[in-house]
C-alpha cells in the first residue's frame, strides 16, 4: 500500500508541489519500511521522526505562503495542520504501546496521515493556490 502523488494532487504552486512530493516519499518510506517481516521500532521511530521533520518544514513554508499573500483562511488551515500534527504524535504513541509498527499501526498511517494528506492537498491547498491565482490575476475575465 504506497500513496501516490497524481494530478489530482497538483496545486500550480512548483514549490508546494514538490514539497507534497517529498512528503508522499517520506509517508512511502515508512509504510515501505513497516512491509519487512519483523521492522524494528528503531527503525520506525527514525523514519516516523523524519516524516515529521518534514512536515513542519512543509508547513511553516505553506503558512508563511499563506501569510505573504494575505490569504484569509490562514487560522482554519493552521488548525488542519494541527490535525496532522496530533496524529503524528498518536503514531510515536502506537510504536511506543506496541513496541514497534504493527498492522494497526500502517493502517493508521494510511487512514489518517495518506487519506489526511489527500483530501488536506485537494481541499485546502488547492484553494490556496486558487486564491493567489485570482488575486494576481485581477484581469482574468
């Protein structure tokens, strides 16, 4: 089960877009490491601590975006974030409670961090790059 970054995904931002990349590489690379026959929590923890360290690159770099160009849906976006945060925080939980990455726990990678980051890419981000769109391009009709 590997997420996929497809033109559905696409927001028109390059920087974005390849920071969503990057983000989908790093969520594949657990869920990679989690298909070996025994993965240690070691292991996991590692790869899980690099995932996150993405993340909040990835949104201080959105949020700063959001900032620059006004958008004015920056507080509920930041909530969404926060989301994402939190279940990354329940996942460093699970490994702990289960001493490393069980069924249940790539089940909630994929349910709650791939499905999150999909329906997170599609919704909201997309509608920041909507909205600078429009709002640099005053003369579009």
């Amino acid at each position: 089960m590997q997420a996929v970054f497809d033109d559905s995904l696409v927001t028109g931002n390059e920087m974005i877009d390849t920071q969503h990349k990057e983000l989908i590489a790093r969520i594949n690379k657990l869920l990679l490491l989690c298909e070996n026959e025994k993965p240690a929590q070691r292991e996991a923890v590692e790869t899980l601590d690099y995932l996150a360290d993405y993340t909040e690159f990835h949104f201080a770099a959105e949020e700063k975006l959001q900032e620059e160009i006004g958008y004015p849906g920056l507080a509920e976006h930041q909530k969404k974030h926060e989301e994402l945060r939190q279940t990354v925080r329940d996942l460093y939980g699970m490994l702990d409670d289960q001493e490393g990455p069980t069924a249940a726990f790539v089940e909630k990678v994929y349910e709650s961090v791939v499905r999150w980051l999909y329906a997170h890419i599609r919704g909201f981000d997309r509608s920041v790059a909507e909205y600078r769109f429009m709002r640099d391009n005053e003369n579009r009709i």
